[in-house]
C-alpha cells in the first residue's frame, strides 16, 4: 500500500499532457512532461508550451553542446524576464500617434534593477540587457561554507538607490532556496520591500518553492518549470545538472 501511494505522489509531482497546437487533436500532439503544479500563489509558472518544453528538452539533454545550451537558455531567460516585466506595477499613459490620434496606454511604474546571484545568475543579465534598456544591475555572491554546509555571504554590490527601486532577483536554479533566501536577506537589509523583489528562474524545485513562499509570501517567485523535487544530494531532478558549468565551461 505504501508503495502504491508513493508512486502515486511521483506521478502528481511529474505531471504529462499532450503538447502542440491547439488546432491538433490530443491523438495527434505527443505526450511531454510538463511542470508539477504547486499550491503556492506567489510562484508564477511559464505556460507549458509547446515553445518551451522544447527549449527546456534542449537545455536538459546531457548530449548538447554548449552552444546550443547558452543559445537555448538565453531564449527561455528572454521569456522568463517578459514575463516579470507583466508583474510590475503600471499607471495610465496617454500618447499621440504620428497621424494625430491620441492612444490610452499605459507606463512602468518607477524604475527597475537587476540583481544577479553569482556566477550562474550573470547567465541571465543578458536577456535583462535586451528586454530593458540601460537597466543597472548588482551582484551578490554567496557560497556554501565547508564546515557548516551553509550559505555564506561574500560579496555583494548593488545600485545606492536599490530600495527606491523593483528588483529583479536572478538566479537559474531555484533547490533548497538557501543562497537565494540568503540574497533575499541582503536585499531586504537594504531596506528593498518584499513585495519589490521578484525571483527569475529556469527551474524550481517543489521544496525550495514552498521554502520561500513560507518566509517570504509576498515576494513573487517567476519560474519556467517546477521539476518532481530533490535527490538525497539536495540536486533537482530531473534536473539539468549544473547550470554554470554548462553555461560557461563544459
């Protein structure tokens, strides 16, 4: 019986559905691993499209090149800052047409930053860069401790204004959340609200989801995929492996 309930749990944890357009019938789309569906209502998860699933099967193959992986990545951490960019706070902006017409738009409201986690975090400035114009960005780098095994703050330098701004929080991979809560702190010490700060990421675990969601829940969390969990070894899977050595050494 046991058993039987833990494998059910996996298969809610590793939900799959017919991927492709919608003009397809279900016979004709085939079946693809799609993200688990998480009760906390500050994660925000990409749509599972057709798109993505096939950009997430290039990044999670052991057998791509580290072209293709840089390629592919930047592509979903494009999506994953357009879709940030949809959480921010917005007020009423009319403009003028260059035919005269007047247009009921709308403008950002207050200015923006990105923070990096280093160094796996810088892999995803570039796609900031190319979605907002000139946009400052800090870094923080923080590292486990070998004699306690935990997260240890090393470096961090941000914009002087950085609590008058909406933060752009950036890291790949979304475990434990240790590291990245840790950020969270230094930020928030900085005087930035929670509210302010949103977290990007490719990949997320249940557990380090519901990790933040428990001590920050006003922060939003914007995820393109959340995995079936953690190993014995706290990795993801299935995972993609290590997200920086791929980026930038292998």
């Amino acid at each position: 019986m046991a058993n039987t309930n833990q494998e059910s749990n996996e298969l809610q944890r590793a939900p799959s559905q017919h991927v492709g357009p919608d003009y397809k019938t279900s016979d004709e789309k085939p079946e693809a691993t799609v993200s688990t569906t998480i009760e906390q209502k500050n994660v925000v998860i990409l749509p599972q499209t057709p798109q993505l699933i096939a950009l997430l099967t290039m990044i999670r193959d052991k057998n791509t090149s580290r072209a293709d992986f840089i390629f592919y990545s930047n592509r979903i951490n494009r999506l994953l800052v357009e879709e940030a960019l949809n959480h921010l706070p917005v007020h009423p902006h009319t403009i003028t047409t260059p035919v005269g017409r007047t247009y009921a738009g709308v403008k950002f409201e207050g200015k923006i930053c990105g923070v990096s986690i280093m160094r796996a975090g810088e892999a995803m400035e570039q796609a900031l860069r190319e979605c907002c114009r000139s946009v400052r960005i800090g870094k923080i780098l923080i590292q486990r401790d070998e004699e306690t095994s935990k997260p240890r703050l090393f470096y961090d330098k941000l914009p002087e204004d950085v609590k008058d701004r909406w933060v752009l929080l950036l890291d790949p991979m979304l475990a434990t959340g240790g590291s990245a809560l840790m950020a969270v702190d230094v930020l928030r010490s900085k005087g930035v609200p929670e509210e302010r700060i949103l977290f990007l990421n490719l990949i997320a675990s249940p557990e380090g989801a519901a990790n933040f969601s428990k001590k920050y829940p006003k922060l939003r969390i914007v995820t393109a995929f959340v995995d079936q969990g953690l190993d014995e070894k706290n990795y993801i899977v299935p995972g993609l492996g290590d997200f920086g050595d791929r980026f930038y050494t292998l």
